[in-house]
C-alpha cells in the first residue's frame, strides 16, 4: 500500500494511510534510491510503498540502509560511519527521547518517483545535501526585516534554488506589526523588486489570524512547504492557519535576535480548510547545490527574460561588451542587489572546502 510521510526523524517516519490512520514505519533492509546522495532519503511530502510488519514493535529500530545507486565509493563508507555517529548523537536529543516509547510496525520499501523536491547543501565542510520537502506544488519563503533580519543574498539563494527545481514562490513578509518607518520603506523597496520579476509579495502579521486567511485559499487541494530562517514565525502561521493546531514556537534571543531553531524536524499537517503545509525548521544559510555557471542566469527571472539579447550568445554578463543583462542593471530595469547576488553565485567556487561566503 501506499502512504504519504508527513514527517521524518531520520529514524522512524510518521505516514499518512488511506482513510487518515497515521502509523510509524521505519527502514527495514535496503531501500535503494536513485539521484542525489543526501542525508535524509525519505523526506516530508514523500509518498512511499509500506507494508505492515510485526518484527519492529517498541523501540526496535533497525538502522537503515541506504544505498545511493552508482555510489559506493570510500568517501560514501566514511561518510555512512560519520552519519551513523551523528545520528546516535541525535538520540539525545530531547524530542527523540520522549518519543522512544513508540510503535513502529511499518516498513517502508520504497519511495514512489517525486514530482519534485527541494534539497539545500549543508554549508559546514561536509557539504551535505539535505531535501527540505519532496512534491511541492508551491513554496512560501517567511522573511523578516526585523527581529530577526532576512538577508536579501538569503532571499535571492532561495529563489533561485526553487526556481532550479521548478517549484513556484511566493514571498511573505511577516511580523509587519514591530515595522518602524525604516522597514516599511524597506518592504515598499523589496515588494517593488520581487513582485516585477513575479513573486508574490505578501505583509502579514502571522500571529493574527486574519492577515493569513488569504492562504487557506490558495493552499487548499496542495502540498505547499513554508520556509525560512529559524524565528521568522514559519510555526506561528502554521497554528494561524488552523487553530486546532497548537504546534511548539520558541522566543527570540534578545541578544543575538535570532530565532532558537524550535523546529527540529520537517512535518507535514493537514488543514481543516484543505490541504497540507510542511512546517520546516529554520535554516541559518542557504547552500545553494551544484548548479552549472551558465545556467545559473536561468534563475533569476528577469536575467531569463533577457537571453538573446546580448551580442554574445554564451554571455555570462560578466565583462563583456553589449550585454543587455548589465545595461538593464545601468538602467536599473534589474535590480543592483539581485545582480549582486548574480555575482556572488557566479564567483562562488563550489569545489572549495573552505567557502566562507554562506549568510548566516
Ligand atoms: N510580533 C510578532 N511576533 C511574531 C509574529 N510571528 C511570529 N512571531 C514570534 O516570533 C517568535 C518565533 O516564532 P516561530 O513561529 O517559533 O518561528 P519559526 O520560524 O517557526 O522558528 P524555527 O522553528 O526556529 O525555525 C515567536 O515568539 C512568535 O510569537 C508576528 O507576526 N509578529
Ligand atoms: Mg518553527
Ligand atoms: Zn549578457
């Protein structure tokens, strides 16, 4: 049969059944995977083959083994061992220990083919890849200017990952209700630039719930995921949108005014008025994967509008003469920062261990 995985520890997996009965299955043998190598195979959003099978039961979780096809080379081993010893680290954490007393008597057998999903690369030297959700029909990126501040390399770094995975992005800029005349006027600016390229722009205030009821809307009949850095108020919209729900939001550090990362794990919920929203957990910064230098203009929408109209074809709109992406910069058609980020993408080296140049 099949299921839909709202939510997934790495260790056992929360899935939704036929009918609503949601059981917890874990891997049992070798579940086989085609594509990226990432740190969690399964993901929230994820529809798999599971069975039922009565050899799990109470706390008797095997550990799972993932095999990444084409991939068996010494680097996966040490990388398999260092992730086996992260993971019993996690144990510890406080969320695992009390949910240890738990019933596991599913498996999983395999991943039924995405859609699509949506992975960000660790931006430690493991370089990781993590996939945030899989078959997303529609991100929402949660950006604050304030308590605590969205970088706009952020904002860009996560558009032009969604946009390489073809997944559609609307921008909600939350906590309007702390805005003093500088972030107004900043909102006015950023609205301006990302609603001309085509992003929908959004100010709410997510703790009220009216601010937020235009979503219920469009999120009804999808699978929408809602992301951005921790503290930006991502679970406070989510209980906004459907009181019934009372999930767990943390405060900001007064010092540091950023948020605690009170989300741990993705988890995908159900709304009473329709539809289902995975909550992620903040993101400190948003390692943007491999992507090839000459597609990365691609990207950026209003780059794209633009191919065919330098002088030459393979422009990277660096340095070179009669280039219509750097004239609509001139004239400010493309804006200074999103160039900027154009910039800042296409220097990246991504084969340098020592990278420094992720926002935190
Ligand atoms: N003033 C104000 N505070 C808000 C608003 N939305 C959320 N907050 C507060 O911001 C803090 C963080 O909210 P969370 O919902 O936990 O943030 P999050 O994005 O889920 O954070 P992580 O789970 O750590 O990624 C809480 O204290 C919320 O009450 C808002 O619109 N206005
Ligand atoms: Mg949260
Ligand atoms: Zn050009």
């Amino acid at each position: 049969m099949q299921g839909l995985v709202l939510k997934s520890t790495g260790k056992w997996y929360n899935v939704e059944l036929d009918g609503g009965q949601i059981v917890k299955a874990t891997i049992r043998g070798k579940l086989r995977i085609e594509g990226l190598k990432t740190t969690n195979p399964i993901a929230a959003g994820d529809w798999v083959e599971i069975e039922f099978d009565d050899r799990t039961g109470k706390n008797n979780f095997t550990s799972p083994e993932i095999e990444t096809i084409e991939d068996n080379s010494k680097a996966t081993k040490k990388a398999k061992a260092k992730k086996a010893k992260r993971n019993k680290e996690r144990l510890q954490s406080e969320e695992e220990q009390n949910e240890l007393e738990v019933e596991v008597n599913y498996c999983i057998k395999s991943i039924v083919p995405r859609k699509n999903y949506i992975v960000r690369k660790s931006t430690n030297l493991s370089k990781q890849m993590q996939i945030l959700a899989a078959n997303v029909d529609h991100a929402y990126l949660v950006v604050t200017l304030k308590s605590p501040v969205t970088q706009i390399a952020f904002i860009d770094r996560f558009l032009v990952s969604a946009e390489s995975f073809r997944i559609p992005t609307s921008i909600l800029f939350n906590k309007v209700d702390l805005f003093g005349e500088d972030e107004h006027l900043l909102l006015e600016g950023l609205t301006a630039i990302y609603s001309k390229i085509g992003y929908a722009c959004h100010p709410i205030s997510a703790q009220n719930e009216e601010d937020v009821l235009f979503l219920r809307e469009e999120i009804n009949g999808k699978q929408v995921m809602i992301s951005g850095n921790s503290g930006v108020g991502k679970t406070t919209l989510v209980n906004s949108l459907d009181p019934s729900f009372s999930l767990r939001t943390g405060e900001i550090s007064s010092v540091h005014e950023q948020g605690k990362h009170t989300t741990t794990f993705a988890e995908m919920h159900q709304l009473q008025t329709g539809g289902y929203i995975i909550d992620t957990p903040g993101i400190r910064a948003f390692g943007v994967i491999d992507l090839e230098k000459d597609h990365i203009a691609h990207y950026f929408p209003e780059m794209r509008a633009l191919i065919g109209a330098c002088k030459f074809h393979n422009c990277k709109h660096l340095n070179e003469p009669q280039c219509a992406v750097k004239k609509a910069v001139e004239e400010e058609e493309i804006s200074a920062s999103r160039y900027q980020s154009y910039l800042q993408l296409m220097q990246e080296d991504q084969s340098d261990p020592y990278r420094r140049n992720d926002f935190v």
